[in-house]
C-alpha cells in the first residue's frame, strides 16, 4: 500500500477508535469512519502481547494483503482500522478474508451487487 493511503498518526487513530464505528471478529477488530476524501485509508494495529517483531509484522502484511485484495469490494471515503486479535496469527488466509468481507458487510462498507 502506498504511504498516502495509510493511517499513520497516533491522533488518527484516536479519534478513530473514539469516534468510529466498530465490528467485532475472533479474527480482528474493524473501526471505520468517514473521512472527507475519496478513497479509503488503513491503519493497521498489532499489539505487543501477540508475539515478537516477526510474529506481528507477519499478521500486519497478512491484513494488509487482505485489504489490498479487497479494495475494491468496498466504497470509498472511510477511515479503517484494522486490530489484530490472537486467532490473526493462526487462522488461514482464507479466514482472515472472510472475517474481514464479513465485518464490512456489518459495518455497511461493501458496495452494493447489481
């Protein structure tokens, strides 16, 4: 992802988790909220408690990927956070990208089908 489309400010990332929106997985943990662009940006959060360096930056590139690969199922002009949670080090490819289709169908952030 290109640094543009990327959350990185830590007051970003408040403000997100106060006032956004969130929806709950055994996988992950998504925050949106609107942003007054038009495209998505995405923060990505690992907590220490995961495992070392190695352990969260390979659960970082995976929700990264799973979002890379899902961009354009979703509509743009939101903030997303995505928190990793014990089960995104152990679960599949697969299940990571369900659990996230599934918390974006729930926060409303899917296009509509034709």
């Amino acid at each position: 992802m290109k640094r543009a489309v990327t959350l990185k400010e830590n007051y970003e990332f408040r403000r997100l988790y106060q006032k956004g929106v969130s929806a709950v997985d055994r996988c992950m943990v998504v925050y949106c909220r609107k942003n007054k662009l038009e495209r998505n940006r995405y923060g990505f959060t690992v907590s220490v408690k995961l495992g070392h360096a190695v352990v969260r930056n390979r659960a970082r590139r995976r929700m990264r990927e799973v979002c890379r690969l899902n961009e354009d199922k979703l509509v743009t002009g939101y903030d997303i956070v995505l928190v990793a949670r014990s089960r995104t080090v152990t679960a599949s490819f697969e299940e990571l990208t369900h659990a996230y289709l599934r918390l974006a169908k729930k926060l409303s952030l899917l296009k509509e089908e034709p």
